[in-house]
C-alpha cells in the first residue's frame, strides 16, 4: 500500500485522485485542475495494491477485470487518462519503473513472443478476430472498419471518419481503371470493396481470420462483385502472382520483427514493375519497446507495434523505394473514444454475449489503448513504396485532389 501511495502522489499532480484502500484508510492524491478529470477508485482487497506493484504492465488491468479495482467517481477512461496526462510521452516517462532485471527478462521473453511464426499466426488472429460478430458490430461503425479513422475534423462522426479513411488511403494508391489490388489483412473486407466500388479495380482480399473471410465474400456476394472482389483465407507468405497494387490496413502489428524483411521483401515481389504498396500500421513515435503484457495475455497474443525505424530498416536492401510517410498522431485517439462510448452504451449486450469481466477487459483496452494515442508513445503510419521512382506523380496534389474527389 505504501508503495502505491508513493507512484500515485508522484504520479497525479493535477486533476484528483481519491483511493479508498481495503484497510479502510483514504489517501487523496493532486490538485483539482479543469483540464484533468477528478476520480475516485476503491482497493476491494489488500492484495489489489500489491499486485499492481509488483508487476504494473499486468496488475492494473487484471485487478480492474476481477473487480479488486473499482471506480467510484468517473469511469475507467478517466483514470487512465488522469494518470496518463499527467505524464505524457513528450514530457518523458516517469512511471513505476521495473527493476533492471525484470525490464531484461520482460525484454527476452517479449522478443522470443514477437517471433510470429506461421503456424502461430492462425492462431493469434483467432484469439481476437474470430470473437462473436454481434460484439463488433456494437462498437464499430457500419462498415466494420476495425483500424484508425480518418477525422477531418474531431467532431465528426465515426462513420464519417472511417469512410474518410478509405478514401484517404485509396487517394494514395494511384489506382487506374483495370488495375487489381491485393489487400492485406483484409477484415471483413469494407477497404476491397470500397476499392472496386470507387475505382473499378479488381481486389484480392486475404484474411486468417475464418469468421472475417465469411462476412467478407457474404458482403461481395451481396453487392454482386464476388467475381470482382474475391476473398482468400491464405498467409500473405504462400501468395503468387502480381499484383498492381498492395494495401494492408491494421494486420502488420501481427507481422512480428523477425519477419518484417519477409513481409517486405514478398510485397516487393507480389507488384508489377510499376506498382505501388500504401502500408497502414500502429507504429511507435519512439525507438523500439515491448508490448505490454497485460495486452499480450487478454487481447493481442503476437502483437507488436513497430517503431519507424524497424520499418525502415526492414526494407532497406530490397530496392524498394518509400515514396511517402505520413504520421497521424491523435486520429486513432479519437476513434478509440468513439468506439469506447460505443462499448459503455451496449454493456448489457456485452455482458450478455460474454460476461462482466469480458466487459470490463474489453473497456479497459479501449480506454488503455485511446491514452496510448492521445498522451502516450503511440501514432499511427501511413508509408507508400513504390517499386520505382517514376511510376507516382512528383508532388503530393494527386493525394489531395483524388481524396477530394472519393469524398465528394
């Protein structure tokens, strides 16, 4: 308890927290402050705190989920925010660090997990994506665009945003009448068919993700472009072929370092002499890290968000020439809100689905997650290559004139 109690009062220096602790003792942490959310938390056990101390990457999140931790004033979201704000990445980490020790062996095991071998990764798509439809349509907006949107504005709304998405990343790709396109990870295919519908392009759109692959050639069978937009349930390693275009939205957090040079390398290879790849990933405004481990238990097994210069580093040597990188630092923060409100509004249907805890897992990564973006070291990266340097127009107007053009 007392351990805690020295994080928190170095943690919270504006906005308020209030702790009720097992033992009955109330310690009050911070300054009211406008800008910052006051919140109130109960320990509803003596060994809440402890765990927590002991290993904070795990503790919080799991003491939260089996309700050793409860918010009293404000929600979830607020407390992260509260303590995340505080404390933001531009400012410098200065949290409840790990010991040397543990930071080496959290380092090690981290690495051997990120190896995301082949046969792992079925597997850890599973864990995640194969969940119950009616809990991803509770949350995301029509089209099941689960990546970050696109706000023009912060007030729009999510459906708005995440069609502004598509049509920010197809203004990317240059497309042409009679192209096709390989779509990478291609979730419950919203980005293919928008690519067809919008350009006339043939879409390839490969998944691992069995329940994806069943709603994504439903959706082209509905639409009637099945023989236009097709969908496979095959590794992005075993495709053959060429392709014009390459996109890949939200799957390349799944690839794992040690396959990065693999993943560009294939991409590489699957283009024609003219084509053109837009990358779409969570990336790290800082150097490389570790996934923590609460996320990699409960949410995403194998999952690594890359530093920008693990990208780089990982296409360097294979002549494949990056011709745009883009950095949208808080548009992922605004659509984790929108699906966080969206998630607290259906509770009894989530908890019906699953049960309380899984509810309160499920918020907590959003709530987590959304920090990570609004004050944490987390963006997102929109990087295009091109497999030669004449193939793109020379400046960037085409983006904007085209992306203007699939929006109006």
């Amino acid at each position: 308890m007392a351990l805690i109690d020295l994080f928190l009062a170095k943690r919270v220096q504006r906005g308020t927290l209030t702790v009720h602790h097992a033992d009955g003792k109330t310690v009050r942490f911070g300054t009211p402050d406008a800008r910052f959310p006051d919140v109130t938390i109960r320990f509803t056990d003596p060994g809440a705190a402890a765990a927590i101390v002991r290993d904070p990457g795990l503790g919080a999140g799991e003491a939260y989920m089996n309700g050793r931790l409860l918010v009293e004033q404000g929600d979830v979201r607020d407390l992260v925010r509260l303590l995340t704000a505080n404390d933001p990445w531009e400012a410098g980490a200065n949290g409840l660090a790990a010991s040397p020790m543990r930071r080496a062996i959290q380092a090690v095991t981290h690495r051997f997990g990120r190896i995301n071998m082949a046969r792992r990764s079925k597997r850890n798509v599973a864990h995640h994506y194969d969940l119950s439809d009616r809990l991803y349509d509770l949350f995301l907006d029509i089209d099941r665009q689960y990546s970050c949107a696109y706000y023009t504005t912060p007030g729009n709304t999510l459906e708005q945003a995440q069609s502004d998405k598509k049509a920010h990343i197809a203004a990317k790709l240059a497309l042409a009448p009679g192209m096709t396109v390989l779509d990478i990870g291609c979730g419950w295919g919203g980005m293919a068919l928008y690519l067809h519908q919008h350009t006339g392009a043939d879409v390839l759109g490969v998944t691992l993700s069995e329940e994806q692959l069943k709603v994504a050639r439903r959706r082209a069978q509905e639409a009637g472009v099945a023989d236009r937009v097709k969908f496979e349930l095959i590794d992005y390693r075993h495709l053959t072929g060429t392709f014009d275009r390459i996109v890949s939205v939200g799957m390349f957090e799944h690839v794992g370092p040690a396959h990065y040079k693999t993943f560009f390398r294939q991409c590489r290879d699957l283009l024609t002499e003219d084509g053109v790849m837009l990358l779409h990933t969570i990336g790290r405004a800082g150097g490389p890290g570790v996934t923590d481990k609460w996320t990699t238990k409960y949410i995403f097994p194998g999952g690594y968000n890359p530093a920008l210069s693990e990208i780089i580093a990982a296409n360097e040597g294979l002549r494949f020439m990056v011709t745009d990188v883009e950095v949208l630092r808080l548009h992922y923060g605004y659509t984790l809100d929108d699906w966080y409100d969206r998630t607290v509004a259906a509770r009894e249907q989530i908890i019906a689905l699953y049960d309380e805890r899984f509810y309160r897992m499920w918020q907590f990564y959003l709530a987590g997650a959304g920090a990570a973006f609004h004050f944490g070291g987390m963006v997102n990266y929109q990087i295009q290559f091109a497999r030669n340097r004449h193939v793109l127009p020379i400046t960037r107007d085409y983006m904007i004139e085209t992306e203007r053009a699939f929006r109006g």
